[in-house]
C-alpha cells in the first residue's frame, strides 16, 4: 500500500496533509502520486499552485524528454486537477482560485491536446455544453469544460446564449451523446425544459443524455426538467458525465 512518504513532491504532501480529510479518498490519491515521477508530481503542484507559466514550461521540457503525452495528462494534469476539485468541493478554495488553476491546466493541455488528435486515441466520449438560451453567464461551465477536458472528454463549448435548435445542430454534427447545459438565472432555468423537449421534437432524445447545473438548479428541477443527471459542481460534473457514458455503454 503506497504511503504519503512515496510521493517526493514536498508541496504535494503539504496538500495532501492538510486538504484531504476522507481516508479512501486521500489514500486513492496517495495512490496515484506515489506512483508518478518526480517530474510529473512537479507539474501537478503547478496546477495545484496556479502557476500557468511554470505548467507550460515543466510540459514542453517533459515532452521533449519524450515523456508520453497520456502519462503528462493522467499522472499530471488530472492527478493536480484531482486536488483541486477535492479542495473546491470543500470550501477551502474558491472560484478565482480555481480559475487559475485551470488556467494553469490549460497551459499543459495546449500541448497535450493536439498530440492525443493526431495519434488517433478516443477520448472517453464527447459533450456538447452551453449556457442556456438568455443567460449570459459562463464561469460554471467553464470550470466544468476544463475538468471534463482534463479528465479526457472532448467538449464541444457552444458559449452562452444557446438555443435548443444549436444544442441539437452541435450533436448532430459532433455525434454528441451527452448535453450538458447551466444556467444562473431563475428566468432562464425552464429554457433547460425547453431545450430537451426540441430534442424530442428532433426525435433525438432517446440518443441524448442530458446533464444540467448551476447556481439555482436543483435536483428536484432536473428531474422536472426530464434530466438525465444533476451536478451541484465541476467536480460532480465530470463523475456525473464518466456515469453517463457507462450507461450509454451498457445499453448499446
């Protein structure tokens, strides 16, 4: 069993040590850093940290080491982004802390990105998120598409101010089987109903998994809504969108 003393990163300890209170969840987490390089802990610590510049310089010198670009994604960029969500579901950071650290994510993913294209590896499914149609808020669901895209989901990232006929025209042209909509505003939160009754209308819906959150949706409103599932945060957002696909799986 790996102990926290495997992990050479002395700022990875320090985090785990104080942030990570849940045994299994800290253990899981141990796990997985204990078995990572040095060099792949120091990216992760830059994530954790929210240095975007010292992310994009330890991943281009880690590629040129010819360090494969699945292990910088798994045993860095998701393993720092794991802390960080662990820390962001428990209230002991924040959202513009949080937008850092994503910021840093996407510094090492520029690199990541392109070369996981070009080698032909599946990404675990693809999803097409928006802002519902009248809202013009997207912190949220930025936040989510940088977990989702770190975790190894393709997002398709339709902006805000979406409407149902552009959620089903990007499904259609993406193959698509998961949507995955916020809203902040009571006044625009039935516009998620909305848009799942066109994808019945569109005779798409059966094909279509539906996710949805935001500040003032509930689960009992995603129920109402006729959604698949509910994310309270980014965090919820990415096990929420890896239980989808399993069922999609299952049911083929």
């Amino acid at each position: 069993m790996a102990d926290i003393s495997d992990i050479q990163n002395e700022f990875i300890r320090k985090e785990i040590e104080e942030y990570l209170e849940n045994g299994d969840e800290r253990a899981e987490i141990i796990a997985l850093y204990a078995k990572a390089r040095p060099g792949m802990q120091d990216i992760a610590a830059g994530i954790i940290d929210g240095k975007h510049l010292e992310v994009d310089r330890l991943t281009k010198a880690a590629l040129e080491q010819n360090i494969g670009a699945l292990e910088i994604m798994d045993d860095a960029l998701i393993a720092g982004m794991a802390i960080v969500g662990i820390k962001f579901r428990e209230n002991f950071i924040f959202v513009p802390e949080v937008l850092a650290c994503a910021r840093a994510m996407k510094a090492g993913m520029a690199y990541i990105e392109p070369i996981l294209s070009e080698s032909g590896i599946e990404p675990l499914g693809k999803i097409v998120m928006g802002t519902v149609k009248g809202d013009m808020h997207d912190i949220g669901k930025n936040l989510c598409i940088m977990m989702l895209r770190g975790s190894g989901f393709a997002v398709v990232d339709l902006g805000v101010d979406t409407s149902p006929d552009e959620f089903i025209a990007a499904v259609e042209e993406h193959e698509a089987k998961i949507v995955g909509m916020s809203a902040l505003l009571t006044t625009t939160m039935p516009n998620m109903g909305r848009t799942i009754e066109a994808f019945i209308d569109a005779d798409l819906r059966d094909d279509t998994k539906f996710m949805v959150g935001g500040a003032p949706v509930t689960p009992a409103f995603a129920d109402d809504m006729d959604a698949d599932a509910y994310g309270d945060n980014a965090v919820e957002c990415v096990e929420v969108a890896k239980r989808l696909i399993h069922e999609i799986k299952e049911a083929r």
